[in-house]
C-alpha cells in the first residue's frame, strides 16, 4: 500500500465528524477508498461513502431498486474489467452470499465465459462489458432489453452502479490499497483477483476517431428527461431544488440521473467537491476532465470542459492534442506528469507505476494526487452515464454540466 490509515486523532478537530459519518454510514471501520479519501479531504470521503451506500447496504433496508445479487454482480464484474484487486476481495464473498455461483465468480475472475448465467446476468453482463469497452457505448439492443427488464429508474441505477465502482476503482489502484489482514479474517477463504506486473507506460488503445458522432438530438433521447418539479413525483420535488442548489441549474446528465432522484443527489454532492472545492489548481483539474473525457470517448464531458480548461489557461494546442490522440506538444512537467498518471490509470491494467506515481507525489504532494485519481473517477462515472443514454453536448457551456 502506498498509504496508510489516518486515524480520527490525526485530524484536525473541525474534520473530525467527517471521519465520524463515514464510519456511521458504512457501519464499519475506515477501509479501502475511504482510506485514500481520508488521507486527502476527508469531507470528500463522507460524500463517497453516502453516495455508496445506496449501492451497499448489505442486512440494512436496501436502497436501490436493484437487487443484491445484480449489484454484487456489477462489482464482480467491475472490478474485473478494471483489475481492482481490493474491490474484487471486498465483493466477492457478498456475491456468493447473494446467490452468484461459484463457477460464475471463477470464470470471471479468470476471463472466461461464463458457462451458465441467468437471463439477468447475461443481460447485465453484456450491458456493463459494452460501456466498459473500447468506444464506451451500449448498442441499442442491449440498451432496449435492459430497459424493459429494469425499467427507467432501474437502468438509470444500473449505469451509476458501474460507474461508483468505476469512481472508487481509480483511487484503489492508484495508491495499491489491500485488504487488512483483521479484514481478511472477517472473509471465507477465496480466490484473490491477481493483477499481471505494472506494463510501464501506458500506450494509447486503438480509439474510434475523436468522438464517436452521437446519433441523437436531446428531442429524441434514449430517456425523457425531467426537466421540471412536476416531472417528479410530488415527495420527490425537493430533489429538484437540490440539483440547482449544487450547479444553479439541472443539466442534460441530471436531467437523466432524476429518475433515480436520491441518487442524482448523491452525486450533485460528490460532483460539488471536484466543481468548487478541491485543492486542484483550474488548470490541472481541467486538464483531467480533458483526457478522462477523451478516454470514455464522452463529446458531452469533452465539449462541458473545454470551456473552462480555455479560461483556465491550457493552450488549445495542448487541448487539440488530447482531442484527436495525438503526440502531446511540449508542455509543462507538471501537466505531462498528469497525463501520465491518468493514461496508466485508464490503460493497461488500470494501475500507475512506481515512477509516475513518485513523480506525481514529487510535483502535487499526496493530498492533491488523491484528488486527481479522485476527480478522474467522477468524471469516468459521469462519462458512464452521458454515454450510455447518448447525452448530446449542453447548448450553454458555461454551467456546469456535470
């Protein structure tokens, strides 16, 4: 690991409730992101840990439409897609517990097929491997069998669900967090996800050209949006308010995470952070939006960002480059360091190197290089949810859109 615990006596005294919630939302001791969240803002570990729970709660009153035995079949399957050891050694005995059986589990784990899936978890697993592959999109037949069995609120759930353990993946694997042995022993023996040696540099995968032409127009959208209070069940109006309190407006994307109006909160909450209260400086924090939107293959992310990596100061030859995959122009050590960073969080086996992990503490310090492993994860989720309903770009790009 390349942290270690931060104890509540370590904290100044006004973080010290933060540290406190966790712990009373999860109902457990500080572990695995949270541990990396703690070590940088623990304010920002609070917000993850309320927005994860409603795909958590495991003997609590459930939360989340969907049941656990898909959630805990999403969590197999992402950390798998993203060779997320600790997150696989987290959720793989739940999913047994849920009713995953054990052959399911090993062939996952070892990359196969599955011999034999229910017609849920065939239609799961198609659904989450096509928005986690190459150019992130769900073909329409798989996104139409998924509504029909899941229904509006449900689908909505089930991309946000990758899309947490995507969020929580990049944090994990940046800083090499394991599970502690007193957690281990909580566990019935299993077979640990093994991740191949670190493959260096990260090279760039074969894309599709510079975003993929989106064949939708926001009047003719996979979803209808929710664009006013009375689109929402009365009790559930305030969640409305909530959105614009956060951004001033509700954007396309929450326009669509309302159908699950809880979690559209959640995240509104999470995204506040990496919006207005980070450590990172406008440019560097632009500068991950760019390429994490680049790598999803997200026009919607990319073109909500350009704007302010513009006012932020990022030259357009550097954001042209990142847009079309090119060689980056000569830039700063400090933004190749963050490209870096991110392109082996989001290539290869999704984990960074010695190297460029020392070189990014060396420049940012440890707190701001959690928050850039941190706002790429947000950022994936959020390219998660744009792509898989084919979220044409925001019309005004000087509200937040994500």
């Amino acid at each position: 690991m390349r942290l270690s615990t931060v104890t509540r006596e370590q904290l100044p005294e006004d973080q010290r409730r933060f540290h406190d919630a966790v712990k009373a939302i999860r109902r457990r001791p500080i572990s695995g992101p949270f541990i990396v969240t703690m070590n940088s803002s623990p304010d920002l570990a609070a917000r993850f840990a309320h927005l994860g729970h409603y795909f958590h709660s495991r003997g609590q009153a459930d939360e989340s439409i969907l049941s656990l035995r898909v959630r805990t079949f999403v969590a197999l399957l992402g950390s798998r897609l993203l060779d997320v050891p600790y997150e696989w050694n987290a959720w793989v005995g739940w999913a047994l517990e849920a009713g995953v059986p054990q052959d399911t589990v090993d062939a996952i784990r070892e990359g196969r097929m599955p011999p034999k899936l229910t017609d849920e978890e065939a239609l799961v697993k198609d659904f989450c491997t096509q928005l986690a592959g190459a150019n992130h999109r769900v073909s329409d037949a798989t996104y139409q069998a998924a509504f029909k069995h899941f229904g509006a609120q449900g689908v909505v759930e089930l991309v946000v669900c990758l899309g947490y353990f995507a969020m929580i993946a990049f944090p994990l694997n940046a800083f090499e967090i394991e599970m502690s042995a007193e957690q281990m022993a909580l566990r019935k023996p299993f077979a640990p996800l093994k991740v191949a040696p670190h493959p260096g540099p990260a090279a760039a995968p074969q894309h599709v050209p510079a975003f993929e032409t989106l064949r939708r127009s926001a009047a003719d959208s996979r979803i209808a949006r929710i664009t006013r209070h009375e689109d929402l069940k009365h009790l559930d109006q305030h969640y409305f308010d909530r959105i614009i309190r956060t951004r001033g407006h509700v954007s396309g994307l929450f326009q669509v995470l309302l159908h699950t109006p809880d979690v559209a909160d959640r995240m509104a909450t999470v995204g506040a952070f990496f919006l207005y209260e980070t450590v990172l400086p406008p440019a560097l924090r632009t500068l991950v939006w760019l390429v994490t939107a680049r790598e999803f293959d997200c026009e919607y992310a990319w073109l909500a960002s350009v704007a302010h990596a513009r006012a932020a100061g990022l030259p357009q030859t550097l954001i042209d480059a990142i847009r079309h995959g090119a060689s980056v122009p000569a830039v700063t050590d400090e933004q190749a360091t963050t490209i870096a960073f991110c392109h082996e969080l989001m290539r290869g086996n999704h984990h960074v190197c010695d190297a460029t992990y020392n070189t990014a503490v060396k420049y940012f310090g440890v707190p701001a290089t959690i928050q850039i492993a941190a706002t790429l994860g947000y950022f994936a989720m959020m390219c998660c949810v744009a792509n898989a309903f084919e979220l044409p770009p925001e019309a005004d790009d000087s509200k937040p859109a994500l």
